[in-house]
C-alpha cells in the first residue's frame, strides 16, 4: 500500500511539474526584430554609413600615398646606392624609415580598434542605436514581451513566425512610414 501511495504521489507531482512548465511557458511572450531591416529603412544610418564609407576610402587614400612615398624612396634608393656615400646612405635610409613610419602611425590613427574611424562610427551610429532600441524596449514593454531576438543575427533561431516580427512596427514608432 506504501508503495502505491508513493507512485501515486510521484505521478501527481510530475503533473503537477509538467502543468506548471506549460502555464509558464505560455505565460512568457516573444518576439522577432530584423535590425538589418530596420536600419536600411532609416535614411539617417544610410547615410552615416554612407559618410562612414567616404571618409574611410579617403583616409585610406592617404595611408596608400604615404606608403607610396616610401616605396619610391625605396626604389630610388636602390637605383642609386652604389653612387651613394656612406652618409648619403644613413639619410636616405633614415627618410624611408621614417616615411615608412608615418604612414603606419597614419593607419594607426584613423584605422586601430580605439581610432578616429571607430570614434567617427560611435558618434553618428549610437544615437541611432539607441533610438531604435528604445522603440524595441517600449513596444516589448506594451506588448508583454520577455524576449526580443534579432532576426537578422539568426544563428539560434530555427524558425521564427512572421506573426511575431515587429520590424514594421518599430519602423512606424520611429516614424519611419514602410
């Protein structure tokens, strides 16, 4: 009798666990954002990539003609070496070390992790960023959802229904008409 009381109140508890799991389950409420979309959608970050690109390619442009310069000191030096006293040697050798050295410090400053492009990117994509996360947060905050996931960063979502994208949505809190 003992026994049977026991796999009575196993099975009562594994309901119980398994009802509670379900409650909890449909309880919690998720959404999809496609924030690839969203942000082609906003002409404001269009175009600060758009001036993200161009001052890029132009502080390239430098970079390469700098390193240009060094390598023509380079090759003329070598054309010329055995003319060349010494001293004459030392100089030129010091002006392509150092050419080379001014446009790896060049590279350095716009281009490093903590560089003038990365400031450049921060100052015009945060306040964008932050715009449309707000709007994600409030339509969550109305809707009841626990879980906002990005769609377009997908690589843990097997399906997600199109019933529960709010892309559209969040492009019209922000003002933006689709």
């Amino acid at each position: 009798m003992n026994r049977k009381i026991k796999s009575a109140l196993r099975v009562v508890a594994i309901l119980f666990v398994y009802q509670l799991s379900l409650t909890t389950a449909q309880a919690q409420k998720f959404a999809l954002v496609d924030m690839d979309y969203i942000f082609k959608n906003i002409p404001a970050y269009e175009r600060a990539n758009e001036q993200l690109s161009q001052i890029s390619k132009k502080w390239q442009a430098e970079v390469e003609a700098l390193q240009i310069e060094a390598q023509t000191l380079y090759k003329n030096y070598q054309n010329e070496v055995v003319f060349l006293s010494q001293e004459q040697k030392k100089s030129r050798q010091d002006a392509i070390v150092a050419k080379e050295k001014e446009a790896a410090d060049l590279k350095k400053k716009y281009f490093a992790p903590d560089g003038e492009l990365f400031k450049k990117r921060t100052a015009l994509m945060t306040p964008i960023q932050e715009e449309v996360y707000n709007a994600v947060k409030d339509i969550a905050d109305l809707r009841g959802y626990q879980l906002v996931l990005d769609r377009a960063s997908d690589q843990g979502i097997i399906f997600g229904s199109p019933k529960i994208d709010i892309s559209n949505e969040v492009l019209s809190k922000l003002g933006y008409a689709n």
